[in-house]
C-alpha cells in the first residue's frame, strides 16, 4: 500500500480497504482475530483474492481466528473448523469435510454444498432395507449410517456428485429423471433434472452435452448418501 498512503480512505478500493483494515488489527499483535464476514461487499474475483491472502495471514501468524461469514464456499475453503449455527444455535461442529460428508440434519446438510444436496422426499420400506421414491425403490445395503429402520416418511440426500447419469436402468440402484438443464461451468458441468416433482443436480465432465428432455437414470452412490428423519430432521 506504499504508493497509497498519500490517499484518503475513501480513495482506497474495497480489497485496500480491508488489507489497511487487516494491518491495523495485526500490530496490536492480539491473541485472537475476529472477522465477521470482511469479504461480503467486495466483487466475486477480489473475494477470491482476498480469501487466499487471509489463508496465507493464518498460517504466518499462527492466531487463531473467529471468521463468521454467511458464504459457505468461504467456510468450507478456509476453516480447520467449522461451527455451524442456525437462530444462534450450534448446529454441529466439524472439520469441513466432516460437515460435507456427514451432515448431522437437514439444516447442516442444505447449508454446507454449492449447490445444495438433493432431497428426495419418500419412506424407508422392507425393514429400512430400501428407499422408496414415488415408484422407485432405492436398495439401502451399503448406507454409511446408523439404524435406518422403517419409517413412513424420509428424506434421501444426495450430493451432486454422488450421482452418475446413465441410459439404462438399475433396480434397486437408479431413479428415473429426465434433463431440464445443461449448465457449462468450465472444468465440468451442471445438469439439472426433474424426477416427478422433485428437481435434481448432477456434476458432470464438461465435454458430455444432454439435450433438454433426454430420458435417463440416475445411479446411486448409497454410501455417500443421507438418510434424514421427517420429523426430527436428524441424520440417521
């Protein structure tokens, strides 16, 4: 900021503002930094910068840091850990990963994701044996969970990279869709489908294009998948 300090604050962009902001708290020299969300009002590209530079701050210093942000992107990139809150309650506390794979409710599991989980609304059958979606039936032998039990109303989440698009059928391991959506994002793409009523995600390689209205199958990673309690919400 050297060629800057002849400048006043309100001449300084949003990324200079927030490094003089930065400086001002580190030579106090404190044993704890609170950030509560500096990087909402800056542009998409300098958030990304300035993300990294806080990163690369943590790990010089060795402070330890209290960042609250709304931007799970954010939480996810830059936490060792993560304390998720809902109506200033904690939701659940984990590593970032921890939180992505295992989501201990709903909340957790909508919240944590870009984008979000897929929730597909039906019942445990057969002695909580299979997943029942509208006439589908998903088999559950696999499922990285506790006790899922018959239930007459649940909730299958499925991460969108959970998911592998298909032309042939699997009973027992895919569900019907068909392709609403093709959304390039550059190292891969975003489909976005419809399975009854419910509209789905699913990563794809960038270089396979669906057409609008293609029939296909969604194949199932059970061990990667969620089971929620209706009620309760609770991962299961």
């Amino acid at each position: 900021l050297t060629p800057y300090l002849d400048r006043f604050p309100r001449a300084l962009s949003g990324g200079q503002r927030q490094r003089v902001a930065m400086g001002r708290a580190i030579v106090r020299d404190p044993q704890v930094f609170l950030f509560d969300e500096p990087l909402s009002n800056l542009d998409a590209k300098l958030r990304v910068t300035m993300r990294v530079e806080i990163k690369e701050l943590h790990q010089r210093l060795k402070t330890t840091t209290v960042y609250v942000t709304h931007d799970q992107i954010e939480a996810m990139t830059m936490a060792n850990k993560i304390v998720v809150m809902r109506d200033g309650r904690v939701e659940q506390i984990g590593r970032p990963l921890d939180l992505y794979d295992c989501p201990v409710n709903l909340f957790v599991a909508g919240f944590i994701g870009s984008p979000s989980m897929n929730f597909l609304h039906g019942a445990t059958v057969n002695g909580g044996r299979a997943f029942r979606f509208g006439e589908t039936l998903v088999d559950l032998a696999g499922y990285d969970g506790g006790a899922v039990m018959e239930r007459d109303k649940a909730i299958l989440g499925l991460r969108p990279e959970h998911l592998t698009i298909q032309t042939e059928a699997e009973p027992g391991h895919t569900i019907p869709a068909v392709v609403e959506i093709d959304e390039p994002m550059g190292a891969d793409s975003l489909v976005w489908l419809k399975s009854g009523d419910t509209q789905m995600s699913v990563r794809v390689p960038v270089e396979r294009r669906l057409a609008h209205g293609t029939q296909v199958h969604l194949k199932v990673d059970i061990a990667k998948a969620s089971i929620f309690d209706t009620v309760t919400e609770q991962r299961v």
